[in-house]
C-alpha cells in the first residue's frame, strides 16, 4: 500500500462522521421532508455514500494495519 496515509485515512473518516451528523440534522430540521420521497431517497443515497467512504478507508486502514504499517498520528498519541 505505498502512498497510503494512515494520518489522512482517520482524518477523513472523522470528518465523514462529522458530514454524517450535519446531513442527519439538515434533512431533520424539516418536517416536510418526511413526507417528501425525493428529499427522503436523495438524503439517504447521500447518507449510503457517507457510509461506503468510512467503510473503504476503514478497510483501507485495516489492510495497512495488518500488514504491519505504523498507527495513524491520532492513535500512537500517548
């Protein structure tokens, strides 16, 4: 895995969780979206892309680990 960022990997899984959060309360801030099947199906393919791009770079992350690779700078802290 040359060229792969450990540091980077854990960076944008933070941040996707955090893009998560704030498409979960945009989409809940309006009641009419519930009632509305575009809004519905477009926030939850946005909300499966979010997931699938935590799931590559965990994955990612793992096969970096496993392969005997140093920790991301957020986890070798003491």
């Amino acid at each position: 895995m040359t060229g792969f960022d450990p540091t980077q990997a854990v960076g944008a899984m933070r941040e996707t969780r955090a893009d998560i959060d704030r498409a979960i309360e945009k989409y809940n801030a309006d009641p009419d979206n519930e009632q509305d099947p575009d809004a519905t199906g477009e926030h939850y393919d946005h909300l499966s892309d979010l997931y699938e791009s935590i799931a590559e770079d965990a994955l990612a992350l793992d096969k970096w680990l496993s392969a005997g690779g140093v920790l991301p700078d957020q986890w070798a802290q003491a």
